[in-house]
C-alpha cells in the first residue's frame, strides 16, 4: 500500500516516528475502525482518528446534534444543529481528511442489528452512554472476537480499558455484569459533565486505537484507566476475567 506525496506530507509527523513509520502508517491506512457513539467521546476519538489516517471509519449513531451538545462534542458546529450526527460528523472529518472512508449508519445498536453494524472492523470504540447499547456491544463484540475500546464520562471523572476476551482479557461484562442502580449513574443530561473531560478520554481512546493498530508501545488491554479532571490524577487498575461471565464464560446461554 504506497502513499501519494501530499499523504507522506500529512502523515510525516507519524512517520518519522520509530514506533509507526512508514509500516505503521501502512496498518493505519488499511485499518476500519467503527465507533459507536457520535457525541462527547466520539467526536475527539474520530477527529483523531481521520487525523491519524485510519482508512475506513464506520459511524453508529441514530442521534441529531442539539444546541446542548456543543459545549463539549467538538466536532459538531452550530449551523448542523438539527442534522443526524453521523452526518455532521462525516462533513466534519471529511474536512480534516479527504483520504479517510466514512460510513455512516444512522440506527440505534439493538441486538438483532449489532452483529451487521459491527462486524468487518479491526476495532470497535464505544462511546455511548447508555449501559444496555454498552451490553449489546460488548457481546456482538465477543462472539465476533473483535476487540472492543470503551470509554464513560461523568461530571468530572472519566475512564477507558480495551476489552480483548479472544486474546484472553476480560469483557465489559465481567467487570460491570448487571446495570447500575437507579441513580447511581446519571447521564450527562442529569449530572452534567464538564466540557473538555470527553476530549480527554476521547483523545486517549484514539491514542489506544493507535497504538494497538500499529503494534506500538503497551495498550491497556486488562486495565482500565482512571482519570480525575477536578483533581488532576489519574491511576491504572488491574482487571480480571469472571471465568462465570455470562457473556465471555462458563454463564453463557
């Protein structure tokens, strides 16, 4: 896969870069990504990703940009209020890169639907909000032994792991098996979220797909990252595998 003179100049800064180079690049190029979620995290995670050169991005969304979202889903502008947000944000990393294949499905991720949504990709980000289209991805996921990057966010707190059960780490539902209590985790509409927190996390999301993409560094396959925005600290914990999960276990079925 050989790149054009303008692509050598856009991508330079990665390719010069002795953990990516130019073989690095080459696995960008040829990479899908799909990302579920067009909004806070999802905004970050694909303008970095069109940025980096990801070949091919699918976008899982069934949501209009509203004026509220705009304090902190970046890619969205003010004149695409009222649009669906897949197509925002296609204009939006079209605008950023040209060379990078968008593909928009303006549906919500049910189970009877997320293997076909899912499926053909190299990578999946989550960045919803919602514990059940948590759960339906998580298992299409797993039984399509595609690795999954999931990242949440509220109010000042945010935090990412990559879930890889194929290759022998933990799945979403091992460490979050059943939803949470009533109250216990409100949505941003209820608790608010300060704005850059998504921009945080989702930049760190692309920063993981990057490097599990190109084989560079150390990803956090069986961690998960903590991040505290109020006041600045950030801390790794250690994650196991459920051997009774009922998604990637014995409690199957």
């Amino acid at each position: 896969m050989s790149f054009t003179p303008e692509e050598l100049e856009r991508y330079a800064r990665h390719i010069i870069l002795r953990e990516v180079g130019g073989p690095g690049q080459q696995k960008l190029k040829a990479a899908s990504v799909t990302v579920v979620g067009a909004g806070g995290l999802g905004s970050p995670a694909l303008l970095y990703l069109a940025a980096a050169g990801v070949g091919r991005l699918r976008l899982v969304d069934d949501d209009e940009v509203s004026l509220s979202n705009l304090q902190r889903q970046v890619l969205h502008t003010t004149d695409r209020i009222g649009q669906l947000k897949v197509d925002s944000a296609a204009a939006g990393l079209a605008a950023v890169n040209p060379h990078v294949t968008v593909e928009t499905h303006a549906l919500r991720l049910t189970s009877d639907n997320a293997a076909d949504l899912l499926g053909g990709c190299d990578l999946i980000l989550d960045g919803t909000d919602s514990f059940e289209t948590r759960q339906r991805v998580n298992e299409a996921a797993t039984a399509l032994a595609i690795p999954l990057l999931s990242g949440a966010i509220s109010q000042w707190e945010g935090q990412l792991s990559l879930f890889d059960p194929a290759r022998g780490t933990p799945c979403y539902a091992c460490i979050f098996p059943d939803p949470p209590a009533p109250g216990q985790a409100p949505s941003c509409a209820e608790a608010g979220v300060m704005g850059a927190l998504p921009g945080v996390i989702g930049a760190m999301m692309a920063g993981e797909a990057i490097k599990h993409i190109t084989g560079a560094g150390r990803t956090l396959r069986g961690e998960m990252l903590i991040f505290d925005a109020l006041w600045g600290e950030t801390r790794k914990i250690r994650l196991a595998r459920r051997p009774d999960c009922a998604v990637c276990g014995t409690g199957q079925g």
